[in-house]
C-alpha cells in the first residue's frame, strides 16, 4: 500500500471511531439517570464520580484516537 491508501484508511478509521464517541456521549446524554442507577448498583459509586469516571473515559477515547489514527494519517501526508 502507498502512503495516500494508509492516509485514506487511517482517516476512515478516525471517522468511524469519533461517530463511536459521539454516539457513547449522545447515549450518555439521553439515558444518564438510568444508566447511573445501573452502575451504582453493580459498583459502590455516587453521582460524580460516575460522570468523573464517564468524561475521563470520553476523553481518553479522544485522545488515543488522535494519537493512534490522526497524528499517523497527519505524518504520512507530510511525508508522501
């Protein structure tokens, strides 16, 4: 494969993967009282650290696909 297909597929992948974290945070967003219930019953957690634990998750998501997928599609292109 050349440069321009890895780039086109990485981008591809950023795509899909930022329409993941979108729609986690919609979901999140719509279903937060019940979801909240399910995780306080299943681990010994309140209110906050359940939405602290919910937005570091989000933003690692973010973080590992900027770092795996757009910062490699990102030196392709500048090398190719």
């Amino acid at each position: 494969m050349d440069h321009a297909s890895w780039v086109r597929f990485l981008l591809w992948c950023a795509a899909v993967n930022y329409g993941v974290l979108v729609l986690v945070f919609l979901a999140w967003l719509a279903a937060r009282g019940p979801m909240r219930r399910l995780h306080q019953r299943w681990f010994a957690l309140g209110d906050t650290q359940i939405d602290g634990y919910m937005y570091a998750f989000l933003g690692f998501y973010k973080l590992a696909t900027w770092f795996f997928l757009l910062v490699p599609a990102l030196v392709l292109h500048l090398l190719g």
